[in-house]
C-alpha cells in the first residue's frame, strides 16, 4: 500500500530524503567468521534481507550488498590470556546494484538465534565454565573443606566428563544479523525498492479473508490447553511447501526418543545447537501437525520453528496449509514438568513475519496478503504460560517453485578455522578455563554475589510478567468487550493494498 501511494505521488517520495538514527534492518552473511581465526581489517560481505525504510517504504531491494570489515577480535586459544572470545565487526558501506555505493554508519545489536551477545556492537563470546555443570562443579568443590581441590571425587569426575561448550566464536556464511543505524542515512532521489511479490487481486482478498475467518484462532496440547496461535497460511502443494522451507534453510524435527532427549540434554548442558530437535506435540482440531520445520544457529535454547495442518478445502484453486510460528528465546529445566521447556517471544508477528522473509529471499514466495481477524485473541498465555501478543493477523503466502534464492551469491573465500584442530589442545584448553574459573569464581565470595544477583534477577523477572501479564489481560478485556463485527463489515474494511 505504501509503495503504491509513494509511486503515485512523487512529491512524497522526494520528502523523504533520509532514513532516520535508531532504525534496525536486516542482513545475511556471505562468508564465515570466526574469533579464533578472523583477522582485523579484513573484509566481511553481506546481503540484505530486509532494507531499512523511508516513510515505511523499503529504500533498497533483497538481495543488495553490504560490506564491512572486522575493526577487532579477541580470541581465547590456549584460554591462558583470556577466557572469553569477542568479535567487532562494522558495517560501512551499501552498494546498490544500480548506483554509487552508499555510507553506511551501524552496529551490529543481535545475531539471530545465537549464543552469544552483542553489547556496544561487540559480540561477546559466551563464558566457558558458565555452564549449568561448570556452575554445579565449581561450587560443589568448596563445600567439603577449605581446600577446593582436596575432593578428588568431584576433580576426577569434571575431568572424565568435560562438557563444556566451545568459547570461540563462530558464525557461518547464512547466519543473519540485525543492524541498527548510528547516525541517520541520507538518500538522494530516493525511489521505493522495487517487490519481488506480487499482490492478490481484490477479489482474491475478499475470498480470502472470509476463508481466514473458518480458522481456529489456537492450537492445543494433547492435554487440551490452548497453546499457540494460528498465524499463517501457506497456499500451495506439498512438494512446494517441502522445497520452501529446505531451500530457506529450514530442518526437519526429529522424532521424540529417549536418545533425542539425551542429544537435547547434552545440547543444554553444552550450550550448543541440537538443529533438529523434537518439537512438543500442538493439536488443531484434534489432530497432530503434519510438517514441522525449525531453523537454529548454535544455541540450544534459541530457534524459530513452525507446525504446520493441512486444510481440507482448497483455498483460491489451490491446497492450503494452516501454521504457528513462534520463536523459542530462552530454555530451562523445568522443575514441575520434569522436562526441559522452551520459552517463547512475546510478539509472536515477528516469527510471522520472519518466516515470511526468509521464504520470500529464497525465491519461493509468489504472493502475500495481510488477513484481517479482528475476533482473535490479541494477549493470551501458552500452554507454558508465557504471554503472548498478537495484531490478530493471518499473513497468507502463496507459494511458488523456488528460483534462485538470492543468498546463492556464495563467497569464494575458504571456510575459516574456528578452534584448535587438537582434541588434546582443547582438552588442555578446558582445563586451563576451569582452573581459572574455579580461582576467580569457585569461592563463596562470588557464589554469594552470583545467588543474590541470580535472585534479584527472578525476581525483577516475576514481577514484570506479572505487571505484564495484567496489563495483557486488561487490553484484552477492553478488545473484548465492544460486540464483535459481522463478517462481512470486514470484508469491506480489508485495506487495498
């Protein structure tokens, strides 16, 4: 609708001459990098996967280069000079296919579904003994006397099972960044970027968001508590749908067993990725999804994944497939559920509109259209009791067979080195880690500092929710409370986009 309005009115478009400081967006990398073998000053290459947006118009297509180079990088090595690894990356510069490359002032603020953080810009590797054992060990140690190492019992046993994750870091060409602009962008006869997507016809939208209306507004556990919400639809056939997701990257979940319950296990306890991991069971209507698709980088505890129905009826001539998307942030071992859960982000649109990107920039998406469902729940709790909000929307996608995605612009750098190739050097590279750990953190000094600030933490936690949760439940009393419209008024308020 934007670029419609900004294509028919120029005057607009000139308006617009820069995009403001505070704005994110979106890239992906082309080639690797690595803490332990990524060098300063060395260049880095990416592609955009979502533009930054002047007046709410994209200013520069998918697919469109982003350079930089690595200002700094820590490594940990032999973990004798330093305990955690850091990379310092900046983004300076655009270049369009079609014109003059463009200065570009960011940093980066996150990296999708990792480990580690980002603070100032820096990504900070994560702590090698930070780990729910490291914790467990290097505690344990200083409770039967007041020689940590005269308990030989717990020494041998962190020395036969070394699980702990690995410090460097390391990020492969396809891991996706989020950028924020520094300083505002200036732009010179700023033209809206052109979309790959092509629109449904109005009579398309009509049909369509009266069809989005005969959907279940959530999924439910086997148990029957409401779970997630129903926010996408995928129009297409089985084999498109399967290609889709494959060619954006996107894995299978693997199938529940006690051996995938060791593999998630170990996963948690070593802060690594288990990228096929078994999803919770989700009922629409009684029945189990079909599909189930996930995408993770190297974290355990964070992914994006969808489950995803077939639909009976066919939608606009062709098979229609019902999804939930959400994104998993944090994992913990729950207690009270004996299991390992996930915890979800609390605006599940995001993970909508993520799963829509990254199918659109791989070529495979023909159509979108934003369906309207002002009856659905806009605050809710999952089956875990996480809170949940949502603009009610159902994004449709129609699917399309893949062309070439616009990452296959592949580097032809050689993959970079990203630890010590010795399994002994790592060894010794761990137990270097723990000694140091246990020194500076395995007294009862710092275990004291690390209770208190881990129960200050909670309970700052809990009482935002709670707050949180109030506030959700008040917006949806008030959603609630004027009488629903009839259907066809919201036919007739469907925007034209």
């Amino acid at each position: 609708m934007l670029l419609g309005l900004c294509a028919a009115f120029p005057g607009t478009v000139r308006a617009c001459d820069k995009v403001p400081a505070g704005q994110s967006f979106e890239i992906r990398l082309l080639q690797p990098l690595a803490s332990y073998s990524s060098k300063p000053k060395s260049s880095v290459r990416a592609l955009l996967v979502e533009s930054p947006e002047c007046d709410g118009a994209p200013v520069f297509p998918i697919g469109t280069i982003v350079e930089g180079h690595v200002e700094s990088v820590r490594r940990v090595g032999m973990g004798i000079r330093h305990e955690t690894a850091s990379l310092f990356v900046v983004f300076d510069r655009i270049s369009p296919a079609d014109g003059k490359p463009i200065e570009l002032h960011s940093r980066i603020v996150e990296v999708d579904n990792a480990r580690e953080n980002v603070k100032k810009g820096v990504i900070q590797g994560v702590l090698g003994t930070e780990t729910p054992q490291g914790r467990i060990t290097s505690r344990l140690k200083y409770l039967p006397t007041l020689n940590p190492y005269s308990d030989w019992g717990l020494v041998a046993y962190r020395a036969a099972f070394p699980i702990f994750p690995e410090p460097e870091i390391y990020f492969p060409a396809g891991t996706d960044m989020r950028l924020e602009l520094t300083v505002s962008m200036p732009l010179e006869n700023f033209l809206p970027a052109e979309s790959s997507v092509r629109e449904f016809s109005q009579a398309e939208k009509d049909t369509l968001t009266l069809q989005v209306q005969t959907l279940p507004d959530r999924t439910s556990t086997p148990k029957g508590q409401a779970a997630d919400a129903i926010n996408l639809v995928f129009l297409g056939s089985h084999e498109q749908l399967q290609s889709s997701f494959a060619t954006a990257g996107w894995k299978d979940s693997d199938p529940a067993s006690k051996k995938a319950v060791m593999r998630q296990f170990h996963a948690f306890l070593a802060l690594k990725s288990y990228s096929t991991e078994p999803m919770s069971q989700q009922l629409l209507e009684g029945r189990a999804s079909d599909i189930t698709r996930q995408k993770s980088l190297n974290s355990y505890a964070k992914r994006d994944h969808s489950r995803i129905w077939s639909i009976d009826e066919s939608w606009n001539g062709e098979q229609a497939w019902a999804a939930a998307g959400t994104r998993d942030t944090s994992a913990v071992l729950s207690v009270r559920r004996r299991r390992l859960i996930h915890h979800v982000e609390t605006n599940i649109d995001d993970e909508r509109d993520k799963i829509v990107r990254d199918l659109t920039v791989a070529g495979c998406v023909d159509a979108v259209f934003i369906a309207p469902r002002p009856a659905s729940p806009r605050y809710f709790q999952n089956a875990t009791g996480d809170d949940l909000r949502t603009d009610g929307n159902v994004s449709v996608v129609k699917l399309k067979d893949c062309e070439k995605p616009h990452f296959e612009v592949a580097s032809t750098e050689d993959d970079l080195q990203s630890r010590p190739r010795s399994k002994f050097a790592r060894y010794f590279r761990m137990q270097v880690l723990s000694f140091r750990g246990d020194v500076l953190r395995g007294n009862i000094i710092y275990g004291t500092y690390d209770l208190t600030r881990m129960s200050i933490h909670a309970y700052r936690s809990n009482r935002a929710r709670s707050a949180q949760a109030k506030e959700y439940a008040r917006l949806q009393r008030e959603l609630d409370a004027p009488t629903a419209a009839p259907i066809a008024s919201i036919v007739s308020t469907v925007p034209a986009d």
